[in-house]
C-alpha cells in the first residue's frame, strides 16, 4: 500500500463538502489504490457538524480512508497538506454588493495564501472553490511567496461539466461521445462557453447545432446554470460541484485522457492576448502532475469579444481587491515560466536546470 497523501479540505461541513469527502474517501480523486488522511477545516461554529460528518465517514469503513483531523484554523489545518480544496467563503448575504463580497473573501484568501505557504507541504496543489472563485485564487497565491503560482488553481470543471451535459442532452448523445469543450474566463455569467472545437462523435459541433440555439439558449443556460439550479431545487448546486472538484483534481494529478481537453482556471501567462496577473480559465491537458495551456486554438471575432469582456471583469475585480495583493509577489505572477526536461521530467519555477543548460525551456504555463 501506498504513503498516504494529506488532503486539506475548508468549508467541510457545508454542502459541498457532504458529497465531495465521501467521494475522495472512496477513491475518486486520487485513485483507488492511494491512501488518504483528510484534514477538515471549518469556522469555530461549526465545529459540531463537522463532527458529525467526520462520524459518518468513519461509518462507511473506507479502506482508504488512514486518519481524519478536525480543525477550527487553517494554520493547523494546512499543515504538510499535499492537496488543498479550498471550498469555504463567506457567502452572498441579502443586500451585499459583490464588492462587499470581494473584500470580505479577500481576507479569508489572504490568510488562507499566507497559511498554505507557512505550513503546507511545499509541492502543494490548491484548488479554490469558494466564490469569487478566480479572484480568491489570485489573492491565495500572491500570499504565498515561497510557492509558485502554478501550484494554485480554481474550479471551472463545473462550468466544463454543465457545457458537456446540456450539449449532449440537446443532440442525443452521450457526454462520452463529446469533446473539445472550452470554458473561457471568470466563473461568473459573463464565461465564455466555447463550442467552436468541439465535437461530437468526432464530427465538429457546430456543423451539427443551430448556430441561433448556441448563441442564444446554449450559451446563456451554462452562464446561469447555477441561479436556475437554486431557483428549482432551492439550494445550489452541491453535489454536481464535488464531482466537478474531483474531476478537476484527479485530471491534473493523475492526467487527463490522450487527446482529451478540460477547461482549468489558472494564472494566465499571457497566452490568447490574456492580461497576465489574474486567474483566468483555459482549455488545458495534465500530464507529469502538471497542466498546460492548450495553444494555438483559432479565435473567431464572436468568441474574441466574449474572451475580452470576461477577462475584464476579471481585471476589474482585481481592481477591487488590489490591497490584498502584497507587491513582493506581483513579478512572479507577470513571469509564469517553466523549464521542460528532455520532454519527460518537468521542473516548477526556480528548480529547473541552469539557464545555459542544454536542456530546452519553454514559458508555457505547466
Ligand atoms: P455552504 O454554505 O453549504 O458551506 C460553506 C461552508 O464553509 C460552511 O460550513 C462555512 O461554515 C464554511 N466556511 C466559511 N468560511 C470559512 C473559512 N474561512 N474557513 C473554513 N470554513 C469556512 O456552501 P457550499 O454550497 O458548500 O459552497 C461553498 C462555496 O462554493 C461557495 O462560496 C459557493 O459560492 C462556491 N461554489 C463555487 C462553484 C465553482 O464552480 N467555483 C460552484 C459551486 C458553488 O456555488
């Protein structure tokens, strides 16, 4: 058997959490043969429920399930954590302006950036859920001075996933017979859903839809997937959101399929025109435990226009939170660079070989 890996969880006992533990206890991220000790981070309130939720995974006997710990900090909580899913925020209260909202998380990401940094393990891989998803991801990684901010992600699979479904449901496929799904952006309504590579048994997409039924109904319906969700069932979206977590993690730990593209927020290194310095959402593949922007995917002028008003509402956003972001971490974050090794070992920031090496190097984000 495997050496456990340390999975870092906040916001463990909401309702996310209820479906995403049970899922990684029983080997759905990680695999089914990786040993996993679960570190439950939740607000000092809370304390009680997640006691509970700790009882029930006990309860299911998981074998592979090694240790649980209960945390009301994140300093204990990130302790030697190998992966963190950050899915705690504080949530949108009534009367709240989303700027309220930016600050109040902006303070909750800070500290949690500055934890992960202090006393996670120092290949962490971070996931942020909690919303403003991007922009707490951005806040996060300009805390961590010591990690690279390729080590940091948000969650867009769900965006992914929802695209993926509604298109199949509509053509009478099966999610297993589409492909080439991109997600642009900000999780917020202004992403941009992308059809233009997809396919759907193996034939392009677009050949296949009613152009007015993808502008008009398709793109819109993945944007406000989640406000029609919590309209029909009266929460949001819980469980589709842990599987979308798990998917995400499980791609870029363990790979994504050959020829298989997902869509993964990231620091943007400037690829598509993209402003560098926010956390933007591009198509990718994993490999090696590493993501990479795909390139070179053609742009028309109706996804151009879609791209430019998500990314700055990103910009904007950052805007908002400027404070947060301590300036020892802004060239690291303007310079996401990477060296590749003879194309089979890959180095992080800072660990590759010497600049006059004979190795090859390459800027894209991995
Ligand atoms: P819940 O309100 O059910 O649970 C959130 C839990 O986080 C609560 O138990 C709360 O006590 C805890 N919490 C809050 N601040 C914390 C902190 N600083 N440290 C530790 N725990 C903390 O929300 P849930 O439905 O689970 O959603 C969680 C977050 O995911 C929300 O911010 C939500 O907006 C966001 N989502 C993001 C999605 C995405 O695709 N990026 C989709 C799903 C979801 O809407």
């Amino acid at each position: 058997m495997r050496r456990p890996v340390r999975i870092a969880v906040t916001g463990a006992a909401g309702a996310i959490s209820y479906s995403l533990l049970f899922k990684i206890a029983a080997g759905e991220m990680m695999g089914k043969d990786q040993p996993v000790i679960l570190q439950l981070v939740e607000l000092p309130h809370a304390m009680d429920s997640l006691r509970g939720v700790a009882m029930e995974l006990m309860d299911c006997a998981y074998p592979l399930l090694h240790t649980i710990t209960l945390h009301d900090n994140v300093e204990d909580g990130f302790s030697n954590a190998h992966y963190a899913l950050l899915v705690g925020a504080k949530p949108r209260g009534p009367g709240m302006e989303r700027r309220d909202l930016l600050e109040e998380n902006a303070q909750i990401f800070a500290r949690q950036g500055k934890a992960l940094n202090d006393f996670a393990n120092r290949d962490v891989k971070v996931l942020v859920t909690g919303n403003p998803a991007n922009t707490n991801a951005l806040i996060a990684s300009r805390n961590a001075p010591d990690l690279s901010p390729s080590q940091f992600t948000c969650l867009t699979r769900l965006d992914h996933n929802r695209a993926k479904g509604i298109l199949a449901n509509h053509c009478g496929a099966t999610t297993r017979d589409i492909g080439g799904i991109m997600i642009w952006g900000n999780h917020s309504p202004t992403q941009y859903p992308d059809l233009h590579q997809a396919t759907i048994l193996g034939k392009p997409a677009m050949a296949q839809i009613d152009t007015t039924w993808y502008r008009d109904e398709f793109i819109p319906k993945v944007q406000k997937r989640g406000g029609e969700i919590i309209e029909a069932r009266g929460l949001s979206s819980a469980a589709s959101a842990a599987q979308a977590i798990v998917d995400q993690m499980r791609d870029w730990v363990l790979g994504t399929e050959p020829g298989e593209i997902i869509s993964m927020g990231l620091l943007s290194d400037g690829s598509y025109g993209i402003a560098k310095g926010i956390f933007y959402s591009f198509p990718v593949i994993c490999n090696y435990g590493r993501y990479q922007i795909v390139q070179n995917v053609e742009i028309n002028e109706f996804s151009r226009q879609r791209l430019t008003a998500t990314e700055q509402e990103l910009l904007d956003e950052k805007a908002a939170v400027e404070e947060m972001l301590p300036k020892e971490t802004e060239a690291s974050h303007q310079s996401l660079s990477i060296c590749l090794r003879s194309g089979v070992t890959l180095y992080a920031d800072n660990t590759g070989p010497d600049a006059d090496s004979k190795f090859m190097t390459t800027n894209r984000v991995l």
